[in-house]
C-alpha cells in the first residue's frame, strides 16, 4: 500500500495473572496502602449509575488537576471532562475526610481480558502517596475481578532502535525521547510504568513516507492537543 510503518513507543501491560505486591519490585505500592491508611485516603469503585450525581465535586478535582498543567486539556487519543462522556463509566475513587481528592474512569474490554483508565485527575498537595495508592488499588480490583490484562497506556518514544543503521525516524524520536524532558516527561512516564514490572509491547503508526511522516505527526498532536493552539501550548 505504500506506507512506511513507524514504532512511535511501547504499550505497559500489566499481567495479572502474576502481579502480586509481595514481590520485590513492588515496595513503594506496598508502602503506598500502608501510608494511605495513615494519611486518611479511602479507596472505592463508583458505578457508573451513581456518577452523574457526583459530576460537580470530580470536576472541581479535576479543575485542580489542570490548574497545575502548562498546557491544555487534551483530545482524541485521551477522554477530557465531559460529562456525557464520563457518566458511561464506573469510576475509581480516592476520599480523604469523605472528599474525592483523586479519580479515574474505568475503562474494561470485552471477555475481562484487559481493563483499562482513561481520565485520571487528582489534588495537588494531598499525599506523596495519593497516585501510587490508587493505581495499587485498581490492579488489585482489576486482579480480583478476574481481569486478565491491566493496560497502563503508552510511554511515546520508548524503544526506538538508536545505532548507526536506525532509519532517520529512529534517530530523531530517540533525541527527542532523550532530550525533550522539557516539553513532556518522556523518561519519567516510561520509569514509573516501569515499577509495575509491565510486558512492554510495540505501538506504531502506519502512513505514507517522506515529508507526509512529520505531517502526519502534527495532525496527530492537534488533534490531541485541541487545534494549533493548545499545541502551543504543549
């Protein structure tokens, strides 16, 4: 057909089968549950029939949650707040003194072979441990549940082939993976997925060649990003 096929970064899927707290690699999760109960932080599932009515208070989080951002809410490849959207989904909660202080919407594929998040918000200044305590929480609900996959999202970038016989492609995402820290947390993302012990598997992107490759890759970030604008705007 004529397409070149780029890998633009690695997908973590967590195995459920085998994940399990007690192994090493999983301490700062075990510390995580042991200081949420110390901080007050409450773990619960919300059905997505009970959401609607709590629309309000994940917004002000939410609100939070952007107000410490430098760039714009994203699209497309990410839900945004919307509530339409998200009153089609159970959510995960965090309350610390009856007050959601952290969220995420669940996402679950068919036959309980993988679960998912898509929206996740939390307060600034809550608790070191309010993100680690809530990701713990959801593979232990998704494990429980008899889920088979947790899929943790991509880290862009990640595991370009990066030697002398790489293609351009390679050569240039692996300098930005590198040294573009600035504009997004490429090796941050990667590094703390990496604490859950994921499969990693390859994600790419499929379109014509040449000049039609950096195109591509501008529609796609404005259609993530909102439009010229919020691309800007990182």
């Amino acid at each position: 057909m004529g397409l070149s096929v780029l890998k633009i970064g690695e997908v973590a899927w967590v195995d459920l089968e085998t994940f399990s707290l007690d192994q090493p690699k999983q301490k700062d999760f075990r510390y995580a549950r042991r200081r949420a109960g110390k901080d007050g932080l409450e773990f619960a599932i919300v059905p997505k029939a009970d959401v609607p009515a709590l629309l309000p208070e994940l917004r002000e989080v939410s609100d939070a949650w952007m107000a410490i951002k430098a760039g714009a809410e994203k699209h497309f490849a990410l839900g945004n707040f919307n509530d339409g959207y998200l009153s089609n989904f159970d959510f995960s909660v965090v309350r610390k003194d009856g007050e959601i202080v952290a969220f995420a919407n669940i996402l679950t594929g068919a036959g309980q072979e993988q679960m998912s998040i898509d929206l996740m918000r939390y307060r600034p200044k809550v608790s070191n441990v309010l993100m680690d305590f809530l990701f713990a929480e959801l593979l232990l609900y998704a494990q429980s549940g008899g889920y088979r996959w947790f899929d943790l999202g991509a880290a862009p970038l990640a595991g370009l082939s990066d030697h002398p016989l790489a293609t351009s492609w390679n050569r240039i995402g692996t300098m930005i993976y590198q040294r573009g820290e600035d504009f997004y947390h490429f090796e941050g993302l990667r590094a703390y997925k990496e604490k859950f012990s994921p499969v990693w598997r390859p994600n790419y992107m499929a379109c014509p060649g040449g000049l039609a490759v950096p195109r591509a890759l501008i529609d796609i970030n404005s259609l993530i990003s909102g439009g010229a604008r919020g691309l800007a705007r990182r």
